[in-house]
C-alpha cells in the first residue's frame, strides 16, 4: 500500500510556481518600470530644454545689440553653433553651471571670460540627458570651428585639443587653460562634460583659441 505524501509536501509544486509567478510578474514590472525611466531621461528631460531654448532663443532676439560683462544666473549669453556636429546644431548658452541652469542647455561658468574677452570661456553641458548638447564634442578634431554669437559680435574659435582629466583638476578652467599662474593674453573657450558616457568618473574637456571676430551689424 502507498503511503500517502503529507499535505504541505503535495502543495509545495503548487506553492513553488505561485512563488515563481510572482517573482516573474515583479521581474516584469520592475523592468517596465526601469524602461520608463530610462526613456524619460534620454526623451523626456530632452523635451525640457528644447521647451527652455526656445526661450533663451527669443531672449537672445530680443535683445541683440551691446556687448555685456555680466550677465544674471540662468539667462541666455550666446548661441553656440558647431558645424562638425551638423549643420542643425545650435544651443542657447545659459548664464551658470548649477543643476537648473544646465537643464537648460550649455552653462558658462561665471567666474570665467565672457564670449571674445581676453581670458578663458568656460561652457559645461551634458552629454547623455537634458538634450545631450555636449554627447558628440569627442568628435572634434584640431582646427575644427566652435561658433559663439554673442550680441555684440560672433565669435569663431579653432579647436586646439581634447583631454581627459579627474574632476578635480580644475586647472582646465584657469584663464590659460591648464596654466593658473599665467596671465592670459588671448581668447581661450573650454568645453567640459562627463567621461565615459552615462558616467561622472572624469571629465572630457575640448579647447580652442579665438580665431576671427565679427562684429554684429546694426
């Protein structure tokens, strides 16, 4: 005769895919989840600072005549144009470096030069969310141009070199770059943003010299 197998041992097949059902069902969950999220980033955050350089676009508009030494936190500075990366490509530079203000579009450090000024012109964005103005700048090569309208003149600056530091090297933002016991005597741009990819570990920085001034006309 069998011996009958006890109650809890006869459900546990039962209770073990129930078991695997939910975890699956959780799995499946979590991952939509985890999509989202990741879509909201690289399209989402993007759909803000398009909204937000329309505005600075028609600030900049508005206002494009007289050359400014200062300029408030989170307002527009400059178009930066770079015909490497397409003939499209286009940013509103926003006064300041902060979370908020890079959500917009490429920041200017305050502390450093202003577009043209003798000294160094300093812009941080990023390169993976927020529009991602600065995921392609790993592409410019020596003598590329960066285009910098201000509204006083357009600048047009030669890429020198690329680098990758620590993101406490700090000396890359000095007014000679990499230099911060010289005095500069010549129109410098800085370019930063994360290195590698989806990550804060180093920092990719992008030089030039000012190459050609020309002066808005009234």
């Amino acid at each position: 005769m069998a011996i009958p197998w006890p109650r809890d041992i006869r459900e546990y097949p039962e209770r073990m895919r129930a078991t695997l059902r939910a975890v699956g069902e959780t799995s499946i969950t979590a991952g939509l989840i985890l999509m989202l999220f990741c879509a909201y980033l690289l399209w989402g955050t993007g759909a803000y600072t398009q909204s937000q350089q329309l505005l600075l676009k028609r600030e900049l508009e508005r206002e494009n005549a007289g050359k400014l030494d200062r300029i408030e936190l989170g307002r527009a500075v400059a178009l930066l144009r770079i015909p490497k990366l397409g003939r499209d490509y286009q940013y509103a530079v926003v006064e300041g470096v902060g979370a908020e203000q890079l959500k917009k579009g490429p920041g200017h450090y305050p502390d450093s030069a202003m577009p043209g000024q003798t000294g160094n012109f300093v812009l941080s964005g990023h390169r993976t969310t927020y529009a991602a103005p600065f995921r392609e700048i790993d592409e410019l090569e020596r003598d590329d141009e960066i285009v910098v309208e201000a509204r006083e003149a357009r600048y047009t600056y030669r890429v020198t070199s690329q680098d990758i530091v620590r993101p406490d090297e700090i000396e890359v933002l000095a007014p000679v770059p990499g230099k911060p016991d010289i005095r500069p005597i010549r129109a410098f741009i800085t370019l930063s943003t994360c290195h590698p990819e989806y990550s804060a570990a180093e920092r990719l920085i992008v030089y030039g010299v000012l190459k050609e001034t020309e002066p808005r006309k009234e």
